[in-house]
C-alpha cells in the first residue's frame, strides 16, 4: 500500500529526512515513532502529497506521489497535527465540503458523510459550528475528514495530542476499530506519536525515527520477545552517543 | 475544473456567515448612496450656475449621463480601493492560519481550481456589489415626472432630461472589470502571507501603485522628456488601471481596454498560482 524508497527532503543544507525507506501493506497499523524534530511530521507530509522530496520515490496504493499526485492523493486520508478545520461551518457542511474535493461520486456523498459522522461518534454534534466544540471533538472531525471518502491509507499525525485521557481512549478506540479486519476492508494506518504505551496498544509494528534518518523498522512482538521495552528501545536508539549512561 | 464550484461555493458562504461581508455589504451600501447624492447634488449646482450667468444654450446641453452617473461611477473605484481587499484579505490567509491549506494541498484538487475558486467567489461578491449601486442610477431611469427626477430638475429647464442606458452599462461593465481586477491583485496578496491585515494593506498598496502610475507617467512627460522616456510614460500609462477605467466609466467601450483588464486579470491570478505552489518548493 505504501513503498517509500530513499525519500530525502533538504532545507538549504538541514537535511530533515534521510533516506527513508519502508514497505507498508494492507491490514498494518504501524507507529511512526522519534523525537521531535526527527522528521516525521515532514516524512508523513511527503507521503501525502503535500510537499515534494527533494529525492527519492513513493507510491501509495500503487500511485507514484509524484507522477500521478491525484490519483495518489484520492488513496490518502490524512489528519494533520492541527486538524485542518474551518471553524465557521458546521460539521455536516465541513464534512460535505471535504466529500466534494475528495472526489467522493455525488451519489455516495450524503451516506459518506454519515457514516463518518457515525463511526466518529458525531451523530450528536452534526449541526454545531466546528469553533464552538471541545477539542476532543475537533480532533474527530478531523478523523471523520480523513476516513471521509474511505482511502486504503490512513496517515494521522499525532492523533491524540493535548486529549484528555478518556478522550484519547475514544480515539484510540476508533483508530483499533478502523483497523479492525473484520469490519472494514484492510487498510494500511500509518500513526505518529510521542505515547509509546499507543503504539503498544494499537500497533503491530513501529518504525522509529532519528535525526532524519529510520534507525528501527519492526514487528513490535519481536521486540518485547528479546525481553526489552518499547521505552528502552527508544531512549537507547534516539539519545545522542556520549550521552547514553 | 469540477471542484471550481466547491471551492468557491464553500468561501461565499463562510464570507456570508462572517460578519465581514455585512459589514463591507452595509459600509458599501452607504457610501454608494452618499457619493450620489453628492453627484446629484453638483449637478444641481452646475446647473444653478448656468441659469444664474444665463447661458441657457450650455446648460441645455448638460445631461445626466456626464454629470451624475459618470462622476459616481467614477468616484466608486475610491471605495473598491478599500473594500476589496477587506474581502479578499482572508482567501488564502485564512487556509494557512486554520491549517486547512493541508487539506486542499492533500486533496486531489488542481492549482487553477483551487485558485480560480477563489477568485470566482471574490467575483461573485463584486458583483453582488455592482448590483447594489447601479440601483443608484436606475432611479433615473424612472419616467420623467417621478419624485426623484422631479426633484433633481425642479426650476430647470432642460432639453432632454433622459439619461441614456448604454452609456451607464458601459461605465457599470469598467467598474466590473475593475472590482475585478482589484479581486485578482487582491487575491495574490492573501497568498503570500498568513496574516490578513498584511494581506489587505499589501492589496491596498498594490492597487494604489498601479493607480498612480500614470501620474508618475504624467510627471515625466511635463519634464520634456523625449524619446525613451516618453516610450516608458507610455507603458507606465498603459499599465495604470486609471486611464483605462476613465474611458469607460465615461461610456467609451474600446477593445483595447477591456484587453487591458484580462490581461491584468490573468497575470495577477497566474501569480498567485505560482506563490500558493510556492509551499511545495520552498
């Protein structure tokens, strides 16, 4: 579903990605793991289409991202950092928006909206203007957005930050529930996130991140196997060297 | 180009739930309505002054189309100065500060329909404007004899009181093209930066440059200047909006000015295609 190959992205002479390569199929839900400012947020953004790398190659569901960005483009749900809202319109009119420029056929648009209203536990809150709810809710709206015309591949950046924790357990919920084979179609989640204890929870593999470069690619039942924490993994493969005790 | 119409239909309507378009709609709507007073007002004094000096045969001769809808249709282009780009300030300002530029740049929408979306919805709104203050004039239209005709030629005598129709739709189609025109440079000035109010002093700056560059132009012709000079005062003129607005305000409708509108037109929106892709390269 996704196949990075060697994707790099410099800023004049700050390199924020190196090389980064991986394979991802469908059914995966992998966390995208590093410390801030290791490039992932700009890993993810090249995937989606947002910004060009500056080398390197990407595919999404068969879609070269830089051959055909719209085909790729329609393959992609994506939840930004900050959920990318308008808050004047109310949360049916955004999501029917978001319908129309997703290319969802005009015969489909309204169950869409729906059902994406349904399974992001929304039903209540559809005629309320988007600036006027929690943040709790903004951050579903934001996935309702993402999952809204039903893409194979799902990229969302830090899905839970600044939740408050039965909050984050309700999206946490949604996310297992979107990845659940047995109620939807397989689909490949690509999650970034500071919490280890989500990706523990929800993922079943873990590429980690450092200084632009991917310095740990595997299943997470093979690391707990060899006896170690997902905690020490990442305080070991992300401090600087000199720095570890 | 299928998205043109949800890009554009989504901005009206946030520009409709705002306060600022009611607040452009209501300031508009006044000021239309002074500035005609105003003319009707110096066309009566005009006319006052003719009868009192007793020069029946020039006073004959004034009509409504050169007295009052010209001078207001004029006059207007002041207020699109200031209230175009209070409705443009935020079309591509507004995505950068919501974030929502990722959701169009990750959307499998085109440059042109995202940016031509934007700029038929600002359009729309110069229309709408346009509209509203050729109301002004039609009164005019109204059959001699009616209140306001009545009023404006009471104690005057003149030999056809009837303004003529195509020369206001003429004036009316260059203050479109300028309304227009002002969406275009307004347009490119939100996207350059997050931040509306620069985005609405950059527009107010841009259009006052391209105003005045015919008074620059002026200015160098009355040195004396020859040759190159007067080569460069004459591209200086052509590029000014003013020139060619006058011409139709006025009711001279010349190929060559409505060319000079298009072109304006395009370049400002090829410009701000270029500046929105500009977030992938930079």
């Amino acid at each position: 579903m996704i196949e990075a190959d060697n994707i790099t992205k410099r800023y004049g002479d700050f390199l924020a990605v190196d090389q980064v390569s991986f394979r991802a199929g469908a059914g995966e839900v992998i966390g995208f793991l590093g410390p801030n400012g290791a490039g992932k947020t700009t890993t993810m953004r090249i995937l989606t289409g947002f910004l060009p790398a500056t080398d390197g190659r990407a595919r999404i569901a068969g879609h070269d991202i830089f051959e055909e960005p719209l085909a790729a483009r329609r393959a992609v749900g994506y939840l930004p950092e900050t959920p990318p809202l308008y808050p004047e319109m109310d949360v049916t009119g955004y999501l029917e928006f978001v319908a129309k420029i997703k290319d969802v056929p005009r015969a489909r648009r309204r169950s869409a909206v729906e059902s994406a209203l349904e399974r992001c536990g929304l039903a209540d809150v559809h005629r309320r203007v988007i600036g006027s709810l929690s943040k709790g809710f903004r951050q579903r709206v934001g996935i309702a957005q993402a999952i809204l015309h039903d893409p194979p591949v799902l990229i969302l950046d830090e899905p839970t930050v600044g939740l408050d924790p039965i909050q984050i357990r309700e999206i946490r919920g949604l996310i297992a529930d979107l990845a659940d084979p047995e109620k939807t179609e397989a689909r490949t989640i690509v999650l970034s996130t500071h919490i280890l204890a989500e990706v523990e929870a929800i993922c079943r593999r873990v590429l980690m991140i450092h200084e632009g470069k991917m310095v740990l690619d595997s299943a997470i039942g093979e690391l707990t196997a060899e006896g170690q924490s997902l905690e020490d993994v990442f305080a070991r493969m992300t401090l600087r060297e000199g720095e570890a005790a | 180009m299928k998205h043109l119409g949800a890009i554009a239909g989504r901005e009206l309507r946030s520009l409709f739930v705002s306060p600022v378009a009611y607040a452009v709609l209501t300031l508009f709507a006044v000021l239309a309505g002074f500035f005609f007073l105003l003319s009707v007002q110096g066309f009566r004094e005009t006319m006052a002054y003719y009868q009192q000096i007793g020069q029946f045969d020039v006073l004959r001769q004034l009509n409504l189309n050169n007295q009052v809808i010209g001078p207001f249709i004029q006059v207007m282009w002041i207020v699109f100065l200031f209230l175009i780009p209070g409705i443009t300030m935020g079309l591509f300002a507004n995505e950068k500060t919501n974030g929502t530029q990722e959701l169009l740049m990750t959307s499998p929408l085109t440059m042109w329909e995202l940016v031509l979306g934007k700029f038929l919805a600002a359009a729309a709104f110069v229309t709408i404007l346009i509209a509203m203050m050729a109301l002004f004039p039609a009164l005019l239209f109204l059959d001699a004899g009616t209140p306001v005709l009545g009023l404006i030629f009471s104690g005057f005598d003149l030999a056809d009181p009837n303004p003529e129709g195509l020369q206001m739709w003429a004036g009316l189609l260059g203050l479109w093209l300028l309304g227009l025109t002002y969406a275009a440079v307004g347009t490119f000035s939100s996207s350059l930066t997050r931040n509306q109010l620069v985005a609405f002093f950059l527009a107010l700056a841009l259009l006052l440059i391209l105003w005045l560059l015919s008074v620059v132009a002026d200015l160098g012709v009355a040195e004396g200047a020859a040759g190159t000079a007067s080569r460069l005062s004459g591209v200086l003129t052509w590029l000014s909006t003013s020139d060619h607005f006058d011409k139709l305000a006025r009711g001279l409708v010349d190929t060559r000015d409505l060319a000079y509108f298009v072109f304006m037109i395009g370049t400002f929106l090829v410009l701000t295609k270029t500046s929105v892709e500009s977030v992938r390269w930079r």
